[in-house]
C-alpha cells in the first residue's frame, strides 16, 4: 500500500492508532451470574442481584464465557496464559451498580498475537495484538426518553467482554477499517461474537496521535470513545488526526483526553482527561480466584476451531482457481464462503465466483435479503453455471433464466426446458438467419468487403437479435465471417 500522510502547507504528517475493541461475547447467560444475555428483552428484565450489585452477592465465573475467550485468542494467534487473574477497576458511574467493573489487569487470559489485514490495493499487512482479556459490561444509559431525566437498562450489566488491545501498528485510515472488518469476519467465524457494531456487541475505541512524517516518536493520543460502525472509525481517525495537527501547526499542545465522536457532524468534542491506571485504583478481585488452564483444556478448544478466512481465502485460490480479491470478497463471511463452495462443487469455481459476486449480490441487494434468505439455492446457482460452460444456454440467455430463477426459486434446468431456452447449434438453421441478415443489408456487406472487417461483430449481433439469443455465439461468429468472405 502506498505511505498514507497528511500534507499542509507546513509540512507532512503520520497519524499513529491502536485500538480496543470490546466484543460481547455469546453465551446464554453472563459472565459472573445466570441472568440472561438475549438482546431486545423490556429493559430491566434479564437482570439478577449480582448484577444490580446487591449487597452479599457474589460472582460466579462463567466456564462458556471462558472457553469463547480462549477460542478467540487462537483465532488471533495469539499466545493463551495458562495463569490469569481478576481485579477490581474502581469508578463511579450510574451505569456501573457496583462502582467498580470485574475485568483483567496485570494477568489477561490473553497475550501477544497477529491480524493479517487485506489492503484495497491487493497487499496486506500484519496488526500485532497486545492482549486480550475479559470483562464484565456495564448498563447502558438511555438519555432521549426525557428532557430532564436518564434512565437506566441493567440488561447489559454483566454481560461477558473481551477486550481486544492492538499494538499501534496502524497508519492509515483505511488499516484500522480493514482490521475491524477481519476482526468481526474471524469473531463470527468462530461464533463467540456476533460483530454487530450498530446493536453494541462490538465497539471501539481509537487512541489516535500523529507526529512529523519519518519521525519515532509516540506523541500523546486521544481517545475517540464508542464508535459503532467501520465507517465511523475511519471517519474519527482522519477528522482527529486533522485536529490534533491544527493544534500543532498552530504552536498548541495536544493533551491526553477521551473524546467524543458526532458521527452527523464529523467533528469530536472533548468528554474528560483521560485516565491513567493508578486512577482506578486496581486491585486483586476478593471473590474470585485466579484462572488456571492446563495444556489439555486448551488443546481441546484448539481441536474444536474451524477453518478460518485467511486459511480458507488461500485454499480458494490454491484449489479452486480464484484471484485473491474474489477469494477475500466470498471469504469475509461465513456464510457466503459457505453457499459459494456448495454452489461451486462439481462446476467451474470462477465461474460460480463470477456470478456470486455479480448478478446474485446484486439480487440480494436489491430485495435486502440475507444469504440464508435467497430464493436461489447454491445448488441451483451451481447448476445455472454448468448450463452456460456445456454451451446449454448463452451468457446472456443466463440473466433472464436467473431473473426468473430471482422470482420463483425454479431449477434452472426446468425453466430453460418449459421455456425452450436452449441454445440454437443446428448450423443449417443458423446459416439460414444469417443468409437473411445479409440478404438485408447489401450496403454492409460492400462495406465490409471494402474493408470495414469490424461489421462482423455487427452482423453476429443481428443474427443473435433475431435467434431471440438462442443461437450459439462462437457458431454464429464462424458461419458469419464465413459467408462474408466468400
């Protein structure tokens, strides 16, 4: 990929980012209680006394929530600390009913690991990953119910974490945009999160800083807080960057602080200094003992993985013949790689590839249909291709059978059969519409024959036209030039 820099006129600039991403993780219930983690209950409903932080109550560790975050942390290649421990972050906010949060400190579950990121130009990149450790959730504060008042959902309040630190590796936009769509690809690979940003089960954190093009020095950073989507990152990223040079060019000094981004304004706005470790007065967790994993534990997570994208985008361009864009496009979600290599087996694969990534999203699009909800099956898709590679039908014959096949759900193979589809090969009954084509048009044929060779296509063209595109392009193109240079 190209530098990525900010110019002015006094200068070039690199932007520096680190991210933490926290992922909810899924699991019926939370982390520390039995209450239940189903997403769109009333509020106050899915909560119990652990989490309202009733006096005497005690948490009790969540073995699922565990095993997700151990899985995970292999999907990250990341190292798993046999030995991990809780502690007590102290903070008083109304969404926290404990006035403090059970996370993990010094020891997390998860250590050094790596993300390698697709680029739009083709190459790609490795992210390292700091740690990754788990946590519990807040509530979440509801303030647009009333102009006076905020109210508060304890459903949230506990709900298992794992939050992800990158190292600050990222250097442009477009890197931070692409490791959170390669992060939320591999969460939902493994099914322990689901990666929807616009319901709050993943959200992100961008501590972004920038210093003078070609130098090392880390400068201090601001925290953009909460951004729910991809594209809002990259947006908070480039906008802060902006700002923080601003600040400098104009003899001004940035100071650590978490800042909010306006995601209808493109601008952030300063919410508090940003706090230091010693701040939350860290401390070991009293009713919770440390994490100990034994190497049996962990390998029988490992022998659980599934083959995830990066391994499945190189099987795809090794085996089946992709490109490695079409290979990172199908393999981004589960479910597409899934549905393309169904509807590839037995068939040309980059043919398949072709349409799924043209005529078939373009389809989903247009009706917002998920995969799982498409009224042509993989199979059918696959059968749809064989009918154009045994020259059955034409190209373009294709687009109106799968056009029906958008409509009724049919076998292709039936509609082209009731329809009488197939491609005309009978050469007599193509050399008698090419005979009228050219009866039609003596003005075309001199000028052809004086020369202009590139009216052939013109002629197929009309041939095609009045076959109503059943005849066979590659027949009509020889007889066509055929008969023309007799």
């Amino acid at each position: 990929m190209a530098e990525y820099f900010i110019e002015t006129a006094k200068g070039k600039w690199e932007v520096v980012v680190g991210l933490e991403i926290h992922c909810q993780i899924i699991s019926k219930s939370k982390i520390f209680s039995g209450a239940s983690t189903e997403f769109g209950d009333d509020p106050n409903v899915n909560v119990c006394f652990v989490d309202a932080g009733m006096p005497g109550m005690l948490p009790t560790l969540n073995k699922e929530c565990v095993r997700q975050a151990v899985k995970t942390g292999l999907g990250l290649n990341a190292k798993i600390n046999k030995y991990s421990e809780f502690s007590r972050k102290n903070y008083f906010y109304a969404d926290m009913p404990t006035d403090y949060q059970i996370t993990q400190f010094r020891y997390p579950i998860v250590g050094e690991g790596e993300i390698l990121i697709d680029l739009s130009d083709g190459t790609t990149r490795k992210i390292g990953i700091e740690r990754m450790h788990i946590e519990q959730d807040a509530a979440k504060s509801i303030h647009d119910l009333s102009p006076t008042k905020s109210y508060i959902d304890l459903n949230r309040a506990g709900v298992g974490l794992m939050e992800i630190v990158t190292k600050p590796d990222f250097r442009s936009p477009e890197e931070a945009g692409a490791f959170l769509r390669k992060l939320r690809s591999i969460l939902r690979y493994l099914e322990t999160c689901d990666g929807n940003m616009d319901e709050g089960s993943m959200r992100c954190d961008a501590n972004i800083s920038v210093r003078p093009l070609g130098s090392a020095e880390l400068r201090s950073r601001c925290e953009m807080k909460n951004v729910n989507s991809v594209k809002f990152v990259m947006q908070a990223i480039e906008n802060e960057a902006k700002r923080q040079i601003e600040v400098y060019e104009n003899g001004g000094t940035i100071e650590q602080e978490t800042r909010q981004f306006d995601q209808t304004t493109g601008q952030s706005k300063a919410m508090r200094k940003k706090e230091f470790a010693h701040d939350y007065r860290y401390f070991p967790e009293p009713d919770l003992p440390p994490l100990v994993l034994t190497d049996e534990y962990i390998n029988a997570v490992k022998a659980e993985m599934v083959e995830l994208p990066d391994a499945k985008k190189q099987r795809f361009i090794e085996t089946m013949g992709l490109t490695p864009y079409d290979a990172m496009v199908l393999c981004e979600n589960k479910e597409h790689a899934a549905f393309f290599e169904k509807a590839a087996a037995g068939h040309d694969a980059k043919k398949v590839a072709n349409w799924m990534m043209s005529d078939f999203f373009a389809m989903l699009n247009k009706k917002r249909l998920d995969i799982s909800q498409s009224p042509v099956s993989a199979e059918n898709l696959g059968k749809l291709v064989e009918l154009i590679s045994k020259e059955v039908i034409s190209g373009k014959i294709a687009k109106d059978v799968f056009e029906i096949m958008a409509q009724t759900g049919e076998d292709p193979e039936k509609i082209v059969e009731e329809k009488g589809l197939k491609q005309v090969t009978d050469t007599g009954a193509i050399e008698n519409i090419i005979d009228e084509v050219i009866a039609s048009n003596p003005d075309n044929v001199s000028a052809y024959k004086n020369g202009k060779t590139n009216l052939a296509g013109w002629f197929v063209g009309q041939v095609i036209k009045m076959s109503q595109g059943k005849a066979n392009p590659a027949i009509v193109n020889k007889l066509v030039r055929e008969k023309l240079d007799k």
